[in-house]
C-alpha cells in the first residue's frame, strides 16, 4: 500500500478537482430526453480540454470515458443513445488521469421527479460514504470503514453490493487495498497518513446480489430493484480525512491558470 507525501496528495487533489468539475457539470445536463452518450461525450471533451485524459476509456477495454447507470444497473453502464426518462435515476461514475495521477468519484442523480423511497437511496447512498469517511483514520483498521458503511446501510433497510469494492487511488487507478462495504470491524492493516482511498459505497433497495449483462460491463442487481452509488477520493491526514474530489469552491479552479495548483 502506498503512502503518499504532501506534494503528491495535491496532485491527485489536481485530478480529482477535474473529476469534480465535469461530474458537477454533468450533474447539470441531466433532464429527461438527455441521452447518455451526450454526457460521455462532454465528459470527454472537457476532460481534453482542461487537459487530462479520461481513465475508463479502454481500461480493460472500456469502450466510454463515463459510466452511466441507470435504475437497476449499479456501476460500469456504457453511454448509448438510450435518452433518460421522468423517474429514473442515473449514477455517473468518473475517472482521469492528470500529469500522472488518478481521480475517481461518482455521484447518482435523480432524472426529473423521483419516487420518495428512490431519494431515499440515493440519500442512503452518500450518507454510507460519509459514515465510512468517519471511520476513515489514522489508527482505525480498514474494515472499521467496510462495517459502518454496511451497518448503516443495512439500518435503512438497504443492502450493500459486496461484487464492487473501494480501492487504493493515486499511481493507478485502482490500487491496494480493496475495501469492501461490508464485514465486520477491526479487521484488515492500519490506516495511515498519505494513503489515498475511493471510497464508493453501491447500494440497492433490494437484494445485493449482481448479474453481468451481455455487453460484459453493465452490473445490474439480479432482482432489478434500484441501486444508487456514491464514491470520492480521499486522503487521510494526521486528523482525519480530506475529500479530494468536491469541488473546491475556494480556489480557483485547477485547470484555470491563475489557479494556486496549476
Ligand atoms: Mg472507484
């Protein structure tokens, strides 16, 4: 497992400042009529633009730059021309590559009008990132994070996807360790200062169990029930943990040049 120096936290901060930029210009895009490929093909465009390159794109052959998700699939969706209705939900999930560094982050997003229990999951979904970020310190054992996700999760009447993982980001884009979102505590090496973790919690209003559709990528949950996602990049530090990939609203962008990182 690597442990990242300062310097190196804010490059892959760099990257997943890019990340959060397009996701939350993506976020902006969404409406009913809108179809997927349109938001892959702004996702690209701008990722060149600021210049980073997309880090799905052709990883094991992953044909877009972004996943698209939709109801009942939970991650690695391909943008097709398929064009989003009232009442669905849509998880976006997002990677680049910035002057060697990795960012990741996903976010689901509701399409127009939702149903209560469909916010509720989506809710679910962000609120378990944030019970896992907690957990996510120097001196907590890896698994403290996997537990509180699946604790809290499960406590909303949700289940947790235990076929997708977090992971190790910064080098590559997934590193060691994996970290599931579920098992028990205090298991697993110490968390430390300088490691970089995507923590992404997929959950499902129904059953966890995963089916693979024929494209070879889409996971959908077995029973079609929704399932929501939410994932960012973050760093430990000696008091806890930062988000890399939310938008700094303080700075200036990094891809603009009066930008202190740029
Ligand atoms: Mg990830």
């Amino acid at each position: 497992m690597i442990i990242y120096c300062e310097e190196e936290v804010h490059a892959i901060k760099r990257s997943n400042q890019i990340v959060a930029k397009i996701l939350e210009e993506l976020g902006s895009m969404i409406k009913p009529g809108v179809r997927t490929r349109e938001l892959d093909e702004h996702a690209e465009a701008r990722t060149r633009e600021m210049g980073a390159i997309p880090a799905f794109k052709g990883y094991r052959d992953f044909p877009s730059s972004l996943c698209t998700s939709i109801n009942e699939e939970i991650v690695h969706g391909i943008p097709s021309s398929r064009a989003l209705r009232e009442g669905d939900i849509i998880s976006l999930d997002f990677g680049v590559l910035y002057e060697g560094y990795y960012g990741d982050a996903a976010v689901t997003f509701p399409v127009g009008e939702i149903t209560p229990k469909a916010k509720k999951l989506i809710q679910a979904a962000k609120e378990a990132f944030h019970k896992g970020l907690e957990q996510a310190r120097a001196g907590n054992r890896l698994s403290d994070i996997s537990y509180a996700i699946q604790a809290y999760v499960e406590a909303q009447g949700f289940s947790v996807i235990r076929s997708f993982v977090g992971h190790g980001i910064g080098l590559s884009l997934h590193e060691e360790p994996q970290i599931p979102n579920f098992g028990l505590p205090g298991r697993g090496p110490k968390i430390k200062p300088g490691m970089v973790f995507a923590l992404e919690p997929m959950i499902a209003m129904g059953d966890w169990n995963v089916e693979i559709l024929e494209d070879n990528w889409t996971a959908i949950t077995r029973d079609k029930s929704l399932s929501a996602h939410y994932e960012h990049t973050v760093a430990i530090t000696e008091d806890g943990a930062e988000i890399l990939s939310e938008l700094d609203k303080k700075e200036a962008s990094p891809f603009l040049k009066e930008n202190r990182y740029a």
